[in-house]
C-alpha cells in the first residue's frame, strides 16, 4: 500500500519548507568541513550532502503529524516492496542511467575534449551503488513517496515531476556552490530536473515502488561519479544532453499526463 491514497491529506509545501529547515545545520557543516567525505569515502562531495536524510525525516514528522503510526507504516512498507510485478521494468530501473552514461562519455569524446579512459572496477560499482542507495532510499521516501502523489492530483504527471525536480534541485544549490563552479551547476540541475521526470516514469509503471525510484536515483549517482573529469562542465552538460534526448523519446512513448499509458500497448 503506497501513501499516496493519503496524498490528499499531505501538503507538499510544507513538505518542502520542512525539508530545507532541516538541511541548514547541514549546509552550514558544509562550510565548516567540505572536504571531510572526499578524505574520508574519496567521494568528491561536500559534508552538506548528509542532508540526504532530510527527505525522509520530513516526511516521517508530517506523515505521524497527519496519518499517525499506521501512516508510518505505510510509507515505510511502500519503500521496500517484495518485488516489481512486471520484472521487464528491472532493465530500466538497473541499466538505463549505465547507457546514458555511455553515450554522454561518448559526445565528451566527440566534443574533442581530452577525455580519460573510463576507469570501472565491479568493486568500486559495489561501494559507490551501496553508499548511494542509502542515500537514495532516504531521499526518495520523502521526494517521491510523499510529496509526489500530492502534487500529481494537482498536475499532470510531467509537470508534477517538472515542479517537484525544480525544488529538488534547489535545495541542492548550496552544497553544489560548496564545491563546484556556476557552469557546472547549471548543467547539472538542468540534467537533474530531467531525471527527475524519468524518476516518476519508472515509479508510475512499478507499481509506484520507491525502492525502484530510489535504485534509479542510485544509479544515477554512481554513473555520474565513474564518468571522467565528472568535475568540470563538460560531463554534466554530455549528461544533460543525453538525459533530455531520452527524457522526450519517453514522455512521446508514455504520454505526459500520466507517463504511464504506453502509445502502442496492444489491446486485446
């Protein structure tokens, strides 16, 4: 059971406003120490980016506030399913973002940039995937278990997704200026927002199962970090370009109000 049959009760603003009150203590540590989780996991992120635990924080106290214990037991039910009924949709869920990766370090090639050679290890996809679904399951419980269901009985699914990665990326402004230049950030929160929409198509056709979102949202994080020079603009702007690409393939293939309702689906 999903805690979206429960959305009506649920105000993604103050989600939201909940959601950024709880990130300042991080990203003020973020300015103490920014370079404590590159000593420490050789991730090249910010102290702030512990704020992941922030989504699900937020929607823990608003979920008890407004559905009590059993609300709480819902949504936690809902981010770890047994399983994906339809099991062809464990081929995007696990390899969609290693294609775009692939293609995105291919236009850094033709750019004509000096691009290394992708350096990928099953060891390092195994420390960065563990690391990053963590994270990932924390966010997601909170981005898209609580506040997307709310904003889609308001919106078109596109647009909700659209609305909803604007503000993710928002509140990751702060910890991306901690460490990265402007260009850099731009392109990625523009790539961001776009992963954002693929986010909900792969939650809408899973039976809306968190965890899916949140192995995506995973993976996505662990492609990004194996790329090479992922530092400079060049990677989230091939990034970005990829993403959109598919992003418009996807929202033509399964329309943009529900991103669910493929347009060649046999009928019987």
């Amino acid at each position: 059971m999903n805690i979206g049959n429960k959305s009506s009760n649920h105000s993604p603003w103050i989600f939201f406003l909940l959601v950024f009150i709880l990130a300042i203590p991080f990203w003020l540590m973020g300015m103490a120490g920014e370079q404590f989780l590159q000593k420490e996991i050789h991730i090249n992120l910010p102290l702030s980016a512990l704020m992941f635990v922030c989504p699900t924080i937020a929607a823990l106290i608003l979920v008890r506030r407004n559905d009590g214990s059993d609300g709480i037991k819902q949504l936690v039910k809902a981010a770890f399913p047994y399983r994906i009924k339809k099991k062809i949709w464990y081929v995007p869920v696990f390899l969609l973002e290693p294609f775009i990766m692939i293609f995105a370090y291919g236009l850094m090639k033709i750019m004509g940039e000096s691009i290394p050679d992708l350096q990928i290890t099953v060891l390092k996809i195994l420390a960065f995937f563990l690391v990053f679904l963590i994270a990932g399951i924390c966010e997601e419980i909170g981005w898209q278990g609580y506040a997307y269901d709310a904003m889609e009985k308001r919106w078109n699914a596109l647009w909700a997704s659209i609305m909803l990665g604007f503000v993710w990326q928002i509140w990751h402004i702060i910890p991306h200026l901690q460490i990265h230049p402007p260009e850099w950030i731009i392109w990625q929160c523009a790539g961001s927002v776009l992963l954002r929409v693929l986010i909900v198509w792969l939650y809408q056709n899973t039976g809306k199962s968190i965890l899916a979102a949140a192995i995506f949202h995973a993976m996505n994080n662990v492609c990004s970090f194996l790329l090479p020079n992922y530092d400079s603009s060049i990677a989230p702007f091939s990034v970005f370009i990829i993403t959109a690409f598919v992003t418009v393939i996807i929202t033509f293939l399964w329309g943009s109000k529900t991103l669910a309702c493929y347009r060649f689906k046999r009928t019987s």
